[in-house]
C-alpha cells in the first residue's frame, strides 16, 4: 500500500509522542476529548468518562475519579501539549493528535464505550415529533457525529448526516469528502486503513475523488491508491467510473476509454450510460453522446432535485458543451430548461457557471440578438481552482466576447494551467493553455502556450472545446435570432388561434402597496375570453411547469420574480413575489387589469419625472420635482388617469436633479434668477420633462398645444366615473388638469424632445363647457367645486342619463375621449 500523504509534521509526531508518555488514565482521559472532538467543559467530561473507563477496566486497574481529581488529570495533559484550553470554553484535542488518538481507543476497545456514554449524557434529539432530521447547535457537534460514523464505517449514517447538514440553519463548512480525507490523512495509517472494509475504503475513495474531480483539488495519493486497488482487480464497478474520471482529468482519455469498456455496468447503469456519452463527446462524436446522456439523465427521475443531482460529475456537465454544439432549437430548449435548474439549486457545484453559461445558450439559440456591452471584471467570478467550474466560466467569457475581458483573462488563466499543471491534471491544463494562446495569439510570450497545449492533446486523444461555439458578429446574431423565430413558428399552423393566454391583475395604491397577480385565461366557444383563473407564482420558477403559452413580454414580467426562503426554511415554504422591476416589464402589455375591476383593461406607460417652474408670490420662482425622487428610489409610478399608470425608471441623473433641489425636492429662487433658471432648463431638458410658467429656454421642436378636454370613464355600479384631463401632445406625454400646470411644456413623445405652449385659458374653457354646458342632463357640480375636489372621479346618473350624456359630451371632446365597454341598457 503506497502512502497517501507524506510523513507526519514534527509537530505531529511530537504530539503523538506526549500522548504515549501520558499514563493510561490520562490516555483514556484525553481519549474521551478527542472523541467528543469539540470543546467540552471538564464536568460533562468527567461524567463521559466515568460511565466509560472504571467498567471497562476494572475498579482494581483504574479507579473512578472526583470531579477535581478528574481535572486535575486533565490539567496535567494540558500541560504536556496532548489537551488544549480557549479561553471561555471547554478543553478539547488538537486537531493534529485527534485522529491519533481515537484509532489508539478503537485499538484498545475503548472507542465504542465512550461513544455510547457520550449518546447517553448527550442524546441526539430530533424535530418534527422525533420523525424529523436531527438537531444540531453547531457545526463542531454534526461533525462528531460524521466522524464517529466514519470510524463505525457506517454508510447509511453518514447519509443520513449529510440530510441533516442541508437542513440545519448554520452553513457548511467542510464537506463530508474533506473530512474523510481529513480523518485518512490526519496522519495516514496505512495499519490501521487496512483495517477497515474494502467496501468502506472505496467509499471513502469515491467521495474523495469525486470532490477533488468537481473542485480541481489535489488527490495524488487518493489516485495512486485507487489506481492500486484497480491493478490488483478490487475496485468495484461504481469505484471504477470514479477511477475513469480520474484518467481523464489527468490527460490519459485513450486509457479511460479503455477502462471503461472493460468495465461492467454494475448498479448504477444510468452513471455509466453518461460515461459512454462523455468519451463520446470527448472524441467527437456528439449525437452519440447526446443519445448516452439523454438516456442517463431519463434515469435518473424527472423531478427538479433528481435532474440536478444527476449534474454530480465533470462528465455530466460536458451535456451543456454537447448541446451547445449540436445546436438544434430542442437542444437549445434543454439545456436552458437544466441551466435553469443548477441556477436555483442553492449549493450545487455548478452553480456559480450557470450564469455565463445561460447567457451563452441564449446567444447561440437565438434567444438574444446582442450580449451585455461589457462583464464584470475577473474577481467577481470563481476562477480559483482549476476544476471545471472554472473552465466553464473561462470558456463563457470568451465565447460572449464582449467588453474588456481581453485584458484580465489571461492573468488568471495563466494561474489556472499552473495550477492544473502542478496538481498534475492534465487534460484541463490543456485546456486552460489552449485559451490562453488564443487569447494571446500573436504575443510571443503566449506562443509557449501552443506548444503546451499540443503536446498534452496529443498524449490525451481529446478534441479541442474552444471551437464548440463559434463566435459571431452582432449582425450574425440578429440573423440567427430570426432564423430560430421562424424555426420556432413554422410547425404552428397560420389559422391557428391560442386557447389560453396570460393576462394579468394590478392592485395599485402606492410603490408600498402593490400587488401583481398572473391570471390564466381561455378562450370560450363563444368567441370570448374568460375572467380565468389565478396560477400560482411557483410555476414561473420551474422550467418544467412554466405555461408554454407566454409571450415574450410575459417572459419579461415573470422575470422580475424574487424568492424569499424563510430564516429557518424548514420551518415554513418560500414566498414569491414581483420585483418592482416587474412594473417597468409591464410597460406596453395588452392585457393589464385592475384587480378590483377586471373588465376594465389599463394602459402601462413608461414616463419621466417633471421639473415644474411655477411663478409664486413674493417675485419668486419655485422649482419642484414631480414626483418626489429620493435615494432608495429606483422606479417609481403612479396613476396618471382611472386607466392609465405612468411608471418611471429613476436613474442616477433623476436622483442628482433631485439631490439638488433639497431634501423635500423644492428649491425657491427670486424672479431675477429668471435667466439662470432657463440656463438650468437647458441643460436638464434632455433628462426630465419640464413645465415651466417662464418659457423653455431649449431648442427643441415646437408643436402646437391641444386644449381638447379628454373624458376618462370607468364603470360605478349602474353608472360612470368621469375624470377630466387635457393632453397638451395627443401622441404622447403626460396628461395635466385643464387649465392648471405650467404654460410651457418639454418633453420626450415617440423618442423626440417637443416644446410646446399650452393655452390654459382655453383648456379651461373648453372643459366648463364639458361640465357645465347647457346641454349637460346629468346632475353635475359647478366648475369652481369640481376645480377644488380634483383630481376624484364624478359619479354620473343612472345607465340612460350615462349615455345621454355622452352622446352630448363626445362633441365637446373630439374623438380622442377614451371610451370602455360599457354594460348599457338603452
């Protein structure tokens, strides 16, 4: 058997040689500490000891110790270098001596007894009525747990730990592999490995190997033991694809493919139905292993955590390269679906690569027709072991190719393929190379690199990934977009009608209080549509159980969903909701409605604040923002009518403008400062819309002002309410109270800057003659209460004085009154 670390530290062996000083009581003594393993206060201790060590040895041979004979025992082993003492907490083993001492307990027999008095003064306890996961205060007590399970050699406990660790609410530290590793290497005994069961030993080997394979961790010595064992003919099938593995990270493929066809199935067909498709694809027959890892994948189950475990291997995750090269809208579809899946699984390994990768999957499938201008900069990505969710991201960056990755890629590259290089994994030490060069192809310095990369492909047998996806130009994108649109709706026939479609209900009253809900609705044999039905946010979190009938703008609401997991997550289910990233999504959709009024369908317009220049008495100029802006705000929104909600992305010059005109968004300066004011409306006039009772000051495009009053109308029981409003430009913009606001108008309509001069004297007396005409049948208020109650809504008559009146109305206001359907008996 080949060592699997090299010799003990000095430290250690000096640590080891106190302990065999120590006498035999304080060797059982320090024996109870290095079990408990975590701090533990020398009382709780001398009662483990107590119900252990007396029985087993024999009153004659060791006698039972006082409380203070006990620590004083303790203190000599302190003092000897075998126990350590923090202040504040209990003593407890070095981590060097620790697994020293507990293979010396199991030797002499003593293991199991204080093992079971620590259970008995320190019972596990479960939640749920003792049928849930178990309970642990800290790490440092699972741990003890997973280390007595280990030295037990028991493979259902050790499960079992690691359900409970996913479940606890402190965070994992150490992986279940690391501390195997830990436990076997904390000196290697090759004695006492021996000791334990083949069957243990390749457990522990795989758990090793397979971290050390997603992580790019080293493991020469775990290798050289597995690779051992296979020569010697005692590596079961299941430790064997572990070994396959091994072979290919470390650059010898011919040889894993040779391993593997000699290899049984075993137990586990579906793992080796993903070996078959990654040799495959590593030797460049893509439909094949496309075929070998859908197989595998319909094995392992369809639920979302079956689909995500299955992911638990570098040979999985070269499925997405696969998919990505084959490139067929269905396998484009697929590998979005599982992207998806590794993006919302919390801890899985490739989590941190999916990101990139999604992107990438969206560009190529036509998703998308343009990349982000730039990305973030090296730090912000894992690239710190040369493991494969580091080469994903490497690949993702560079396939993107946009921005300024050029100039900090390479450096951590450079690291990545020494680091592969030292810890002897060959295969992604090509790799890493190999992008290197390219991205430094034509610098002298890199051209090493080529050589590098060629001379390990060549003993390898391995095909290049850095041509899987080929980089396009922005116009090749848009090309491509458009040739998957048409793949996509090609197979629809022309006549066909959707059945069901996604409409969606707005309760509105302020920025802290709303509410958005999806509603699914189908279309009758009548022709119409339903009121439909609510579905549950969590179908937009599921690539599974996503409606296949979204649009693309639906597709941008959804999204705008957020998940909240609870503090004690399994103490309660996740809530969902929409961020407010979801208003400005809704911009434009055609089928928004109030959730108090379903029938009644509402325009979502995308606005900008307005800078408002009153003149005020005293010979003063007031400027305000409307609305107010402060600086948590980052999209705002508001009713602008009964039907229409005017949403405004802030952006850092909208929270400047308002930083400077004061906390309460109001700044008053003296009529004198007219002309610095019309400077300051200059400069602005490109950000904010403005109203101004001084004029505009900017060389925008004059338009003439419509005064046209224009009639709002929403259902009221048998009647209407009536909201009054002028629009100054009828293609755009905001609306204003007839008569009221700023005579000068600025502001963005169909993407132009427009200026234009309202005539308030005529927008008011266009909306008197509205109100109050002499033709008016309806009970209506005079001008002057109507002007102090605004901006509420009026309630009109009963259904035929309703449509009396607007029969009357519509000619006062022109064709451009809004107009609902209305249930209306005449």
């Amino acid at each position: 058997m080949k060592r699997m670390t090299a010799d003990p530290s000095v430290h250690q062996q000096n640590l080891q040689a106190a302990y065999r000083r120590l006498t035999e009581v304080q060797r059982t003594i320090v024996q109870v500490f290095a079990i408990f393993y975590e701090p533990v206060s020398r009382v709780n201790a001398g009662k483990c000891w107590s119900m252990a060590i007396p029985p087993w040895a024999g009153s004659q041979r060791i006698k039972p110790l006082t409380a203070s004979q006990f620590s004083a025992q303790v203190t000599k082993a302190i003092q000897q270098g075998t126990l350590t003492q923090a202040q504040g907490l209990g003593p407890n083993c070095p981590e060097l001596l620790v697994d020293i001492v507990v293979r010396d307990a199991i030797a002499l027999g003593t293991f199991e007894l204080i093992v079971d008095a620590i259970h008995r003064q320190f019972p596990l306890k479960r939640r749920y009525n003792s049928h849930g996961p178990r309970t642990f205060v800290q790490e440092t007590a699972w741990l003890r747990e997973l280390r007595i399970a280990v030295y037990r050699e028991d493979q259902v406990a050790i499960d079992e730990l690691r359900e409970d660790a996913d479940q606890a609410y402190w965070k994992l530290t150490q992986s279940v592999p690391t501390v195997i590793e830990q436990i076997i290497n904390n000196p290697f005994d090759a004695a006492w490995f021996e000791t334990l069961s083949l069957e243990f030993r390749q457990y522990g080997l795989r758990l090793t190997l397979a971290e050390a394979g997603r992580t790019g961790a080293a493991a020469d010595n775990a290798f050289e033991t597995v690779e051992e064992l296979y020569q010697d003919g005692k590596l079961d099938p299941e430790t064997t694809l572990t070994y396959v593995e091994q072979l290919w990270l470390r650059g010898h493929l011919r040889e894993a493919s040779g391993v593997l066809s000699a290899t049984p199935v075993g137990e586990q067909p579906g793992k080796y139905l993903a070996w078959q498709g990654a040799i495959a694809f590593l030797t460049g027959q893509t439909d094949e292993a496309i075929a070998h890892f859908r197989a595998s994948l319909k094995q392992a189950g369809k639920s979302k955590a079956a689909q995500a475990s299955w992911f638990d291997s570098p040979a999985t995750a070269l499925f997405f390269l696969a998919l990505l090269e084959r490139g067929q809208p269905e396998d484009y579809q697929q590998a979005m679906a599982c992207c998806q899946n590794l993006k919302s699984s919390q801890s899985h390994w490739l989590r941190s690569s999916m990101p990139l990768l999604e992107r990438v999957i969206q560009v190529q499938g036509g998703l998308v027709s343009k990349v982000p201008e730039r990305l973030r900069q090296g730090e912000d990505y894992f690239l710190r072991s040369p493991g494969i969710p580091s080469l994903l991201q490497a690949y993702g960056i560079f396939w993107l190719n946009t921005g300024n990755f050029r100039s900090w890629l390479p450096d951590y590259l450079t690291r990545l393929y020494r680091e592969a290089a030292r810890l002897d994994y060959g295969w992604l030490a090509m790799e890493f190379a190999a992008l290197l060069f390219h991205l430094g192809e034509g610098v002298e310095e890199y051209d090493i690199y080529a050589e590098l990369a060629d001379a390990l492909r060549e003993e390898c047998g391995s095909r290049p990934l850095l041509d899987i996806v080929q980089i396009q130009e922005p116009w090749e994108l848009s090309l491509n977009a458009l040739g998957q649109l048409t793949k996509a709706i090609a197979p629809q026939s022309p006549a066909a009608k959707p059945v069901l479609r996604l409409a969606w209900r707005l309760q509105f009253s302020s920025m802290d209080y709303w509410h958005l809900t999806p509603v699914e609705q189908k279309l009758s044999t009548k022709g119409g549509w339903t009121k439909g039905k609510q579905i549950s946010l969590k179908r937009f979190t599921s690539p599974r159980d996503m409606p296949t009938y979204l649009t693309d703008h639906d597709r941008q609401i959804v999204a705008n969903l957020e998940v909240e997991h609870p503090q004690y997550y399994y103490y309660g289910s996740p809530s969902y909701s929409f961020g407010e990233g979801a208003l400005l999504a809704l911009v434009g959709h055609p089928l928004v409605f109030w959730a108090d009024m379903p029938d009644v369908r509402i325009n979502i317009v995308a606005g900008e604040p307005e800078l408002v220049v009153k003149q005020i008495w005293g010979d003063r100029l007031r400027l305000s923002l409307s609305p107010e802006i402060h600086t948590h705000n980052y999209t705002l929104a508001f009713k602008e009518t009964p039907t229409r909600l005017k949403v405004i992305a802030v952006s850092d010059d909208h929270r400047r403008i308002a930083q400077l005109l004061a906390p309460s968004n109001r700044l008053e300066v003296p009529a004198h400062a007219q002309d610095q004011v019309l400077k300051a409306i200059t400069a602005i006039s490109s950000l904010i819309t403005i109203q101004s009772d001084i004029g505009g000051g900017v060389a925008a495009a004059a338009v003439p002002a419509d005064a046209t009053p224009r009639v709002h109308l929403l259902p009221a029981g048998d009647g209407l309410k009536v909201s009054l409003l002028t629009h100054p430009f009828p293609e755009g913009g905001s609306y204003y109270r007839p008569g009221e606001g700023g005579k000068t108008v600025i502001a963005k309509v169909d993407g132009q800057r427009l200026q234009t001069e309202r005539d308030l004297k005529a927008e008011k007396q266009q909306a008197k003659e509205v109100w109050c005409g002499p033709n008016w049948v309806c009970p209506a208020p005079s001008w002057t209460s109507l002007a102090k109650c605004w901006p509420s809504c009026w309630t009109m008559g009963t259904k035929p004085s309703c449509l009396a009146s607007l029969l009357i109305t519509s000619p006062f206001c022109g064709s451009t009154w809004i107009a609902r359907r209305l249930p209306i008996n005449t």
